[in-house]
C-alpha cells in the first residue's frame, strides 16, 4: 500500500471539491486518527489489522487532501502514552512503522513527483534503534522536497514536545548563544518539533472522542477544531468536506484572534526589550538622563541584537537535530 494513493475524485466529489475551494481553504489540517482497535472489534479482525487498515487510510486521506489543495498534513500515529498499552500491540505497532516507513524508501520516484516531505515528531530515542534509523533515512531522503508535507507525530506528546523545547533554550543559555532574557512565548514556539510548520488551520478527531489527548496543545490555540464521530478507517472524502466546510464557517473568528494574539505577542516583546534596555542604561549610568531620541536608538540596536542572538541559536538548534538525524540515517539497513 503506498504512502498516497493514486486515485481520481468521481465527479460530484470534483464538483464539491471546487465548489469548498471557492471559500478559505485550510492549508494545514491534523489529524487525531482515532478508532482503530474499535474498527477492529467491530469487524472482527484482529488489533493489527484494525492498525492497517487506519495506514491504508492515511494514504487516501492524503490524497483527497491534494485533491482539495491542502498542502500540509500532520497525524497523530503514535503517543508516548501507548508505550503502556499491551507488550504484543505496542510491538506490532514498532513493526507496522518499520514495514512502512521501508515501502516509503521505496516509493522515492511517487514521493518526488508529488514532493511530498516527510517529517517525524518525537521522541525517536524511545524508539528501538532499527526503527530510528529507518525513520531517519526516511526524513532524510525526503528532506528537500518542498510541495507539500506530511509531518507523521511518533512517540510524541505536547508537554513533552514543550518541556523538550525549553531544555532546548536552556541548552542555548548555556552554550552563550542566547540570554535568559531572551526566552519568550515565540521563541519557545519556534523550539518545538514543529517548528518548520505553520500551526494547524485545523485539528480533527475521528471515534466521537471529544479530547485532544496531548496532541499539538501549543499550536492548536487558534485552530478550528472538529470531533467527528466516523471510526477512522471509515473515515471517506465527505466527512472531510464537512471538517473544511466548519472551519469555512469560523475562519472569520479565527483569524480575528489569531491577529489579536501576534499583536499582544509584538506589545509584550517591545516591553520586555524596554526593561531590558532600562537596566543596561541603569548598569551604565553616568548620572547624566538619556533624551528620547538616544533611548529609542539603544532600543532599536538592542533589539537588533536580540534578533541576531535568536537567528544564530536557532541555526544551531537546527544543525543539531539535522545532524542526529543524518547521523541515523547513515546506520541504517533497508531490506
């Protein structure tokens, strides 16, 4: 089964297809794929086969998303959390991961066609070490394709993808590439798994489960959220219409906060770049009070400053995670 499916929408689904497009189209959705093991007790298979099905799944999925011009896809495939679930599921899980995250080396002439980018967030180092390293060349071979994305969540939960994002700014203090003073709501941001996305326009959730059980908490503030009962390997192309047609319905609103937010955001770092200045003047003082004019340039060249402290920590953050995972890659045996 490969990653996308090649298949052609029927008429009316192009019909309905164009018809959404007219509107504001959503150019990240994500994905809680929900209701695999209930597909399977209600089918009767087994766990694994219920799992399997929910990959053929993401596969149409992604298509139709092509289909409607959506560009960017996030899935939550597996949380740290299900490493509690029983020992024979959690290793059937590591080894539906590995058969086809190796069918995706293998599907290298579809993926550049469609230039589709594969990325994984997590913890990989949870995982056992063959599959890190098959994952990692996976990533790695897709790495300059630029059309569209697919960022697959693996051994991921948010509190952990924000915890490890602010080890990360502590580790830049500590390195001097960065001051404490630096630390704020849009670094941290820029710290996390995802950082080289966009937020999501909008979450669904599939099985009627209305949670989002520790998927993207930081970045789904301003998403238009949608909890659809269908189990997800039944999941069809008009329940994604019906997603894309409620976040058409409150884009306005969304959008509206959204900017409120980035405003609240650029007033707050404005203030924190003026205490900052107040206490260098202080430090430096020479008894003589600084005109308007002579404040204003320290703040400017101050924040100045800042941005470059930033552009550099950030450019080494990402050195470091290239590098684990070319170093991955490069150990690893694709059968």
């Amino acid at each position: 089964m490969s990653w996308i499916r090649e298949r052609e929408l029927s008429f009316i689904e192009r019909l309905t297809a164009n018809i959404l497009r007219a509107g504001p189209m959503p150019n990240h959705v994500a994905f809680i794929m929900d209701g695999n093991r209930r597909y399977a007790q209600k089918t009767h298979v087994e766990r694994q086969e219920g799992h399997s099905q929910g990959f053929e799944k993401l596969a149409e999925t992604l298509r139709w998303c092509l289909n409607l011009g959506i560009h960017e896809v996030t899935v939550y495939a597996f949380s740290i959390e299900n490493f509690k679930r029983a020992k024979q599921e959690v290793d059937g899980l590591m080894e539906l991961a590995r058969q086809k995250f190796s069918r995706l080396l293998n599907e290298q002439e579809n993926l550049e066609k469609h230039g589709v980018c594969i990325r994984v967030l997590g913890d990989l180092t949870l995982l056992p070490e063959d599959l890190q390293q098959v994952i990692a060349k996976a990533v790695v071979s897709t790495r300059a394709h630029n059309k569209c994305f697919l960022n697959v969540c693996f051994a991921y939960t948010s509190r952990h993808e924000i915890a490890n994002a602010v080890k990360e700014m502590a580790w830049g203090v500590e390195q001097g590439l960065i001051k404490s003073s630096d630390v704020s709501e849009v670094l941290l941001s820029e710290c996390l798994y995802s950082s080289n996305s966009p937020n999501p326009d909008l979450l669904i959730r599939t099985s009627g489960e209305v949670r989002l059980s520790d998927f993207l908490l930081w970045q789904t503030s301003y998403s238009c959220l949608v909890f659809q009962s269908v189990l997800w390997p039944e999941y069809s192309f008009w329940n994604l219409c019906e997603a894309v047609l409620q976040y058409q319905l409150s884009h306005r609103s969304l959008q509206k906060a959204e900017a409120l937010h980035r405003e609240s955001q650029a007033l707050q770092q404005m203030e924190a770049d003026r205490t900052c200045v107040t206490e260098i003047l202080q430090h430096r003082g020479n008894g003589k009070p600084m005109d308007g004019q002579s404040r204003q340039t320290a703040l400017l060249n101050y924040a100045a400053s800042r941005e470059e402290r930033v552009r550099c920590f950030l450019n080494a953050l990402q050195h470091k995670r290239d590098t684990f995972f070319n170093d991955l890659s490069s150990q690893a045996v694709v059968a």
